[in-house]
C-alpha cells in the first residue's frame, strides 16, 4: 500500500512537472515606475488589432492551463497527500514531515488560487482596454500583468518544489517503516 501511494505520487507530480509553469518568468518592477516610451506608445497604437488578438488567445490558453494545474494540485493536496497522512495518523505512525509539508502546499495552493483571480482580472481588464485610443493606459495595465504574470510563476514554481520535498520526504517515511 505505502508503495502504491509512492508510485501514484510520483506518476501525478511528473505529470505537473512535464505540464509546465502556466507563466513565463518576466523581470518586472511591482511598483509600475516603468513608463512606456514614445516608441513603445506609437507600437501599441500601431500594433493594437494584433495585440487585441494575443491577449484573447492568452486568456483562452492560461484559462485551460490553470484548469488542469489547479485540478492536478488538487488532486496532489486533497487526494494524496491528505488522505496518506489520514493513514500515517490512523496507524500511529510519525509522519509529522509530511504533514508540515502538505499544509505548506495546501497553503501554496490557496496563494495561487488568490492570484491567478487578481491575474485573470487585471488579464480582463488589459484586453478590454482600447489600446489606440489610451496607448499609455494600456502600457500601465500591461506592466500591472506583466507582474501578476511573474507572481503566479513564484507560485508554480513553489508548489513544484514542495511536492519534490514531499516526494522525498515519502521516500525517507517509507525507510522508516520497513
């Protein structure tokens, strides 16, 4: 049974690991002092239709990505790592690693689901902007984005890296227990 959990742990979290980070990490100042030149203004005013364009295949395929990461962390939190301490509890077993590092996941999890709604809105609000009309509107929204984009990458990477810790942490319990 603790080798079947081990096996099912580690088939989904490659699975998350293969899926990818729904963001590309951006290096972008949360405080929104960048200010769009007069080149970048006259692109935006230039490039609008097409940039119009990019954002709403962007909503669409960060939309789907967020679906399947937040349905395979779900499963990760709530149906593995919850129930396999569930287990260890009921046997009385110490499995106190574990445990600090599920509710440090579930947490995690909660900081993505927080950010990905800010990010969707601010995602929302850039593509309904009338970017040849308020180039350097459009420009301030596309920074505040930017970096919504960059938190959730912190977020992805972070619950990939706990669940690595997991994972081997399972590994060592499982030592303990043969």
């Amino acid at each position: 049974m603790k080798i079947l959990y081990s096996r099912i742990f580690i088939a989904i979290s490659a699975s998350v690991l293969l899926m990818g980070s729904p963001v590309l990490a951006e290096d972008v100042k949360s405080d929104s002092a960048k200010k769009a030149t007069a080149l970048q203004g006259q692109k935006i005013v230039r490039e609008c239709k097409n940039i119009q364009n990019q954002l709403g295949r962007l909503r669409s395929n960060d939309a789907l990505i967020r679906v399947n990461l937040g349905q395979n962390y779900e499963v990760i939190s709530s149906r593995l790592m919850a129930n396999l301490n569930t287990r260890i509890v009921s046997n009385k077993l110490n499995g106190s690693e574990l445990v600090a590092l599920s509710a440090e996941f579930s947490e995690n999890l909660e900081y993505f689901r927080e950010n990905y709604q800010i990010y969707e809105r601010d995602l929302t609000k850039l593509s309904h902007m009338d970017c040849s009309k308020a180039a350097d509107k459009f420009y301030d929204q596309l920074e505040i984005v930017r970096y919504q984009r960059s938190e959730l990458n912190f977020n992805t990477t972070k619950l990939h890296e706990i669940a690595e810790e997991y994972q081997k942490a399972l590994e060592r319990f499982e030592e303990t227990i043969k």
